[in-house]
C-alpha cells in the first residue's frame, strides 16, 4: 500500500521547480511592472509549497526538498524566453502553469487523505487562475491568441 503522501511528493517538486522559473523569469523581463505581478504570482507558489510541505510532515511523510527533473527544462524556457521578449518569458510561464494543472488533475486521482483534498483543489485552482492571467498577456505581448495543449477542467 502506498503511503499517503505518495501523490503529494511530485506536486512539491513542481512548485520548487516553477519557484526557480518564475524567479529566472523575473529577471530578465523589460517590464518593471510586470516583474512586480510576477512576484505576486511566484508568492502564491511559495506559500502552496509551504502548505503542501506541512501538510506531507503532519501525515507523516518525507517532504522533497529538491527540484524535479523538470526544473532544469522550465527554469531553461524561461530564461530564454525572458532574453527573447517578455512574452516568451510568459509562454515559458505559462507552459509551466499547464504541466502543474495536469499534475494536480492527475493528484486527484490518487487515493488520497481526506486532509490533501481541499489542499490539492486549492493549488488546481490557483493554477488555474494564473493560466487565465498568464495567456491572454502572453497573447498580446506576442500577437497572437495563446491557446493551451489541452483543456485544463475538472
């Protein structure tokens, strides 16, 4: 039988990972104030990591404390993306967005603690808040309509 974090291990690897993409992107982006929104959005990340890290020590399980293989790829996307033009910086973002609401769709699908449950809808949701703020600025900033690789909807 497997332990009950068993789901929630890869979701924390992925939001160390977009940590590092975001602040990659923050970096190289233009637009002063678009770096400020992305600050917001990368807080959001941090306090679901530390939710999600919490969570995985009170159900007694071994929190990850490194990032994924993804992380490299993402944190890559990014900084390429942020030395093209801000929108590619935004693509990057975004596709990372979509990878982590898949990730968490898939998480509800594993058996998982009654106490994970609003915790993972909560992170899907936040995810998906951000694809809706993400796509339509990467839109216009490449312009062209933005569409996502699959439909995100539970």
């Amino acid at each position: 039988m497997k332990h009950p974090t068993t789901a929630l291990n890869p979701l924390l690897t992925l939001e160390h990972d977009l940590l590092r993409a975001y602040a990659v992107a923050q970096v190289g982006l233009r637009d002063a104030a678009l770096a400020h929104s992305l600050e917001g959005l990368r807080l959001e990340h941090e306090r679901h990591l530390s939710d999600l890290t919490a969570l995985i020590l009170r159900l007694g399980g071994h929190p990850r404390s490194r990032r994924g293989l993804r992380g490299p790829v993402l944190e890559v996307m990014a900084a390429v993306g942020a030395s093209v033009s801000d929108g590619a910086a935004l693509r990057a973002l975004t596709r990372g967005e979509e990878v982590a609401s898949r990730l968490y769709e898939a998480a509800l699908d594993d058996p998982l603690p009654a106490t994970a449950v609003p915790l993972i809808l909560r992170g899907l949701e936040g995810h998906r808040r951000r694809l809706a703020w993400f796509r339509p600025r990467a839109a216009e900033r490449a312009g062209r309509p933005l569409r996502g690789r699959d439909s995100v909807s539970r």
